[in-house]
C-alpha cells in the first residue's frame, strides 16, 4: 500500500463547522462550470449546514477528515443504505484542489471502503454529477462501475443529474 502524506479521522460534533467551512470552499472550487453558482449555495445550504450535519452524525452517517499537516484538507462521509440490501453510500468526499492528485482522495475512499466492509456491506454506491469527469475517471481508478443514472428534482428549480457508480467490497 502507498503511504500518503494524509491522516484520517473520524469527525465528531466537535468538527462540523470545520466541514461546513471546508464545503463551501471545496464547492466553489469544483463545481462552477458543471452547476451554476446559485444551485452551488442551495446546495450548499441545504446539506452541508450544521444542523444538517449533525442529524447526519445522530443517524449513523461517518464523518472522515482528511488532515495535511495537520491542517483540514478534505473529508468524506459514509453510512448504510437506509434500505439495507449489505450496501452502504459513499456520501460525500471532498478534497481541496491544492491536495488533489496525491492520493488524498484514494485514501479516503479506501478508508470508507474497509470501514463499510468491515461492517458486513458488500457493496459501496456513490452519486457523482454526470459532468464531473474528473471525479468519474477518478472513481473508475478506485474500482467503481456504472450502475444507473439518476436525474433527481431536489427542489428550488434545480436537479441532481447524476450517475450512480458502485464497487464490490
């Protein structure tokens, strides 16, 4: 296994607003050109807010961070399907720009991977925008595979148009 310059840990409470600072910038770094600015804020607003966090964290959802020196440079969050089925959401993984391309964001996957392994899934999904190509070539390096495609109405005039990719555990 490649060491990289990264540590990961489980957030607690204690680290939502470090999260919630670290979509906003993470978010305006990656996606203008692929949504538009104001679907970027309403998304921002409405699932990465402190409270929204939280109730993640208070139903089962596993908050990574990702640390350089020891300063945040990403995170990740993981949790069961609500449906069961042995799968388990690749929620979200986020790392900052500057730290992308060194494996950070290898690292967090497979973190979440064997953590959901270990729990007994047998399957990791995950939803990525269908634009995101970067992402998507990325996640196809880490094993993932076209499962489905989604476009979802997530209200406010705007859409999720995204692909589903899963990866056996």
């Amino acid at each position: 296994m490649t060491r990289t310059p990264f540590e990961i840990h489980e957030a607690t409470q204690d680290h939502l607003s470090e999260i919630a600072h670290l979509a906003r910038r993470i978010w305006h770094q990656c996606y203008p050109g692929i949504i538009s600015r104001e679907q970027i804020e309403y998304m921002l607003a409405r699932m990465y807010s402190e409270p929204t966090l939280a109730r993640d964290l208070a139903q089962g959802v596993t908050y990574y961070r990702l640390l350089h020196a020891e300063r945040p440079a990403g995170f990740a969050a993981c949790g069961p399907d609500a449906r069961g089925h042995g799968q388990a959401w690749l929620h979200k993984i986020y790392v900052l720009a500057e730290h992308q391309g060194r494996g950070a964001g290898r690292a967090l996957i497979e973190r979440a991977c064997a953590d959901a392994a270990a729990a007994g899934h047998r399957l990791m999904l995950l939803r990525v925008n269908r634009e995101n190509t970067r992402a998507i070539r990325a996640y196809e390096r880490c094993s993932f595979s076209l499962r489905e495609t989604r476009c979802d109405d997530i209200g406010g005039g705007f859409v999720m148009d995204d692909y589903i990719l899963q990866r056996r555990l």
